[in-house]
C-alpha cells in the first residue's frame, strides 16, 4: 500500500510542479525531490502509529 500512495503522490506532483512551457527549468526537481523526503518521512511516522 505504500508504495501506490506513495506513487499516486509522485505523480500528483510532478504535474503540479511542472511547468510545461518551460522545457529547461529544472529547478522543479529540487522541490520535487524534498516533497517527496517529506511524503517519504510522513508515512513511515503514520505506519509507526498504526503498528502500535
């Protein structure tokens, strides 16, 4: 289950933080890449609290 929550997330994301017109900034990336460290940390805390 966590991996399809957390691809459901990634894809949101990456069309959200895109902008499409702009092929060479990749300063979305970056960002993309500390949401998913966040998303990453905020779900293994949840499975710790379930598995108590």
């Amino acid at each position: 289950m966590r991996v399809l929550v957390t691809l459901l997330l990634v894809g949101s994301l990456i069309f959200e933080g895109h902008d499409h017109d702009d092929e060479h900034d990749y300063g979305y990336v970056e960002e993309l890449y500390e949401k998913l460290e966040y998303i990453s940390h905020r779900i293994d805390e949840l499975e710790e609290r379930l598995e108590e």
